[in-house]
C-alpha cells in the first residue's frame, strides 16, 4: 500500500434533492455509508459538522460527468457545492469523478431486494460509498490521491 495517505475521508454524492455522505476507515480498507442530507440551506454545514464529527483529513465530491466525461447539467452545482466545501472547511476537497456511482448503487440495491421507492433514501448513500471506495482503489492502485484538488475561495466570507 505504497503511497497511500492515511486518514478518514468523506464521500459526498451531491444531489439536488440530497447529498449522500460516505467515510472510510483511516487506512481505506472500507467505505460505509453515514448520512443522506436534504439538500437545503444548512446542507454544507452538515456535511462540514459530519467531517468534523469523524475526523475526516479530506473531503471526496463526486463530478458527475457524462459518458464521453463532458460536464452535464449537474457537473456545476456539484463544482459549486465543491468550492463551497473547501472554503468553509479548510480541508482539502477534491472532485472525483463519479460516473455510473448512482447507476452501481441502484444495481446493488436492486440485487439486496430494495425496490425503487424503498431504497429512494439510502441510494445516494450508497452512491457516495461507491465513488469513494473507487477514488481509494485508484489512490492505492496507483499512490496518487484520486481526482483534482479545488482550491478554496480567496474571496472573504
């Protein structure tokens, strides 16, 4: 496991209706899910008060970009909500890319025996453990950290 930085991390699956909220173990053996958000005024807050509360060193978003790895119409509020993250936190936020993470997360719950409606709340959980376990196999695969690093604001709160 050469190159891999020890720490708990965050997943953050973002949605326009919720936010679905990951971690892993400090050495990355394990991504679980933690909480889905409802994405409101107070989402980052919480998702910032959920780093704190498990000592996560980094936040991990999810850049959902399309097939051809275009930007789709969710690709700048996730950006935004990105920014946002790493300018209120002061930990290093980095955007991973998440294609087919919702898709994998309908697919397992949907072999787990969870209809659609049931499964509406934990999917983007699910979804959020999916990107993050992915960005940890590429950082250990490779000892390179998974994704691009988002600088934050310099513009005074």
């Amino acid at each position: 496991m050469t190159g891999f930085r020890r720490g708990v991390r965050l997943g953050i699956d973002v949605g326009k209706a919720r936010v679905g909220v990951a971690k892993c173990d400090p050495d990355g053996m394990l991504a679980t899910p933690v909480e889905t958000v409802a994405r409101d005024e107070g989402a980052e807050r919480r998702v910032i008060d959920l780093a704190t509360e498990h000592g996560a060193v980094e936040l991990l978003v999810g850049l959902p970009l399309n097939m051809r790895g275009e930007d789709t119409a969710s690709t700048q509020d996730a950006r935004g909500f990105a920014a946002a993250l790493a300018t209120a936190s002061g930990l290093p936020v980095r955007l991973v890319d998440e294609r087919l993470s919702t898709v994998s997360a309908h697919a397992a719950l949907r072999q787990s025996g969870r209809s659609q409606r049931t499964s509406r709340s934990i999917v983007d959980q699910v979804a959020a453990v999916v990107l993050l376990q992915q960005a940890l196999d590429v950082e250990k695969s490779t000892g390179r950290a998974a994704g691009t690093l988002v600088p934050p604001s310099q513009e005074p709160a």
